[in-house]
C-alpha cells in the first residue's frame, strides 16, 4: 500500500518523463485506496493525451496545463471513479481539449461531473502523427473501463485494471469479478510489453502479472466457497474476518465488496446462494437451483 519511499518517488508537483513518448503527473491524493494518488499520464508531445487527470485540484490542474503547453488535444478517462476523472471538465475548460470515455456516471459513487465529447468503443483508435492509442473495453472493475494500448511503445494504461503491489476492489453492482476475469483474459492475448497502472509503477511483465491476478482471485473464490461449505450459512462482514487475518479495519469495506462480488460469481456459476451486500450466505441446498434474482 503506502510503502515508504513512494512519496520521494511520486511527487506530486512534477512530471516524470518515462518512456519517448509517455510522461507521468501524479495527482495529490495519496491513500489507502489510491496509493501514491492518481497517475495521469501524458502521451505525446506535439499533440498531446492525458490519461486520467485525477481529482479537482487547482494546482494539479495548472501543472497539467503547464505541462501540455497549449498542445493538449484529448483528455481521457479509464473510468468514472472518483479520483479518475473528476479534472476532466476544468482542464477541458482551461485548454479547450476534448473529453472521451466510454461513458458517464453510472453509479451513485461515480464522477457525476464527467460529460464526455465523444464516447469511445472497443476497437476505437486515437492517433496522431506521434502515437496511436488502441481503445479496449475492460468491465469489471467498473462497468465503464477502458484500457488504452499505445502501439508504439506496446504500453498499456490499465487505469485500475491492474494497480502495482495491491489488490483491485471490485464492488458490485457496478464491479463485476466474471467480468473483471474476462477482461484481464482478453488482455493477456494483447500485444503488451509494459503494463501502467493509475496507481503505482509501470509493471514490465504484464502476462505474469495477469497470471498472478487471474490465480489469486480464483484462490480467493475457492476460499470463500471453503467458508460457505464449513459455516453453512454467514454474513460477508464474517467471511471477511475469516479470510483478511492482516488487513486494517479501514479496508474491510472494499474487502466486503471483494467476497460480494466472488459470492455473485459463485452464485451465477451455481455454487452458492443468497443475496445483498447485507443478507446471510450459504451453498444452495442439494437439488434445488440457487436463486440467481435480483443482488
Ligand atoms: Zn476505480
């Protein structure tokens, strides 16, 4: 999470240049949840993308700014949290550039500032005579994510795909972890040489990395049906007791909306039964279908 040394690393008052054609800018709002803060990432130079501009911060907007010298051309969203997108609508203003993303506020606890320009789809390209940006719709984490692929460098801005040295929250109804699964499936048969995450460091070997997120989540589900098999039937603030030994207490929400998304999973593949963040879990009883209304 919050590791020492991160805060020298990610200063929030100037952009590192990391790659020929990507530099990073990360916003000042560090945190259990958000590490270091938001990483923005600009990409380009004559014609420039942020990726991400972050939270509503005056001064963060004017390094942005100042930084893509009236050369900003698209502001874009991986996804309408919000510490993702909420600068969006004043940097827009500041420097004319247009908004894309794949869509607006979904949920109550998403950005409901973010009025995209133009919606971006699966497939959708974003080029310049520098760079072209590869779109692909990632759900899961949230039901609007997108990843951008910069071909040329084969980096890919995974939002909150992915984050460097922690776990994602899938919190439904938005999150969804089959889908979630299937996102980081689609992306590992994507050309990615370098994986940059909203949140923490580029990561330089993407397929193991999937791997490592793909067999932890399907250990995580093997260990809440565990729970259900030996408690018979329990609520997801006990699972999460059982299961997070280490966590803080300040994380056992986002871990309860982790088992709740597993439990949804384990519901629609038959495996388990009950409903609401709230309600009390078990197996479905032999021989009868587990309920599969409402959440
Ligand atoms: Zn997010």
């Amino acid at each position: 999470m919050l590791a020492q040394g991160w805060m020298q690393e990610f200063r929030h008052d100037q952009v590192i240049p990391l790659t020929p054609l990507v530099r990073r800018l990360t916003a000042p709002n560090p945190g259990y949840m958000t590490g270091p803060g938001t990483n923005a990432y600009l990409v380009g130079h004559r014609q420039v993308a942020v990726i991400d501009p972050g939270v509503v911060h005056q001064e963060h907007i004017t390094r942005l700014v100042d930084a893509t010298g009236g050369r900003l051309r698209w502001i874009l969203a991986t996804h309408t949290h919000p510490d993702h997108s909420p600068a969006a609508a004043l940097l827009a203003e500041r420097t004319g550039a247009e908004i894309l993303g794949h869509g607006g506020a979904l949920h109550w606890h998403h950005d409901a500032t973010f009025k995209p320009h133009r919606l971006l789809t699966d497939g959708d390209t974003l080029s310049t005579d520098e760079f072209t940006l590869q779109v692909l719709y990632t759900p899961g984490h949230a039901s609007n994510h997108l990843c951008y692929l910069l071909l040329e460098e084969q980096i890919l801005f995974a939002g909150d795909q992915v984050m460097e040295g922690t776990t994602v929250v899938i919190g439904p109804p938005d999150g969804d972890m089959g889908q979630y699964l299937s996102s980081l499936e689609r992306l590992k048969a994507e050309p990615i040489a370098t994986i940059a995450p909203a949140h923490g460091r580029f990561i330089t070997n993407p397929q193991r990395e999937f791997n490592r997120i793909i067999t932890h989540r399907l250990q995580r589900e093997r260990q809440v049906y565990d729970v259900l098999l030996q408690q018979g039937s329990i609520k997801i603030t006990d699972i999460v007791r059982q299961l997070y030994t280490h966590l803080p207490e300040a994380l056992h929400l986002p871990a309860g909306f982790s088992v709740y998304a597993h439990l949804l999973k384990l519901r629609q593949d038959g495996l388990a039964c009950g409903k609401g963040f709230e309600g009390t879990w078990s197996l479905p009883e032999p021989g009868k279908l587990p309920s599969s209304e409402g959440s």
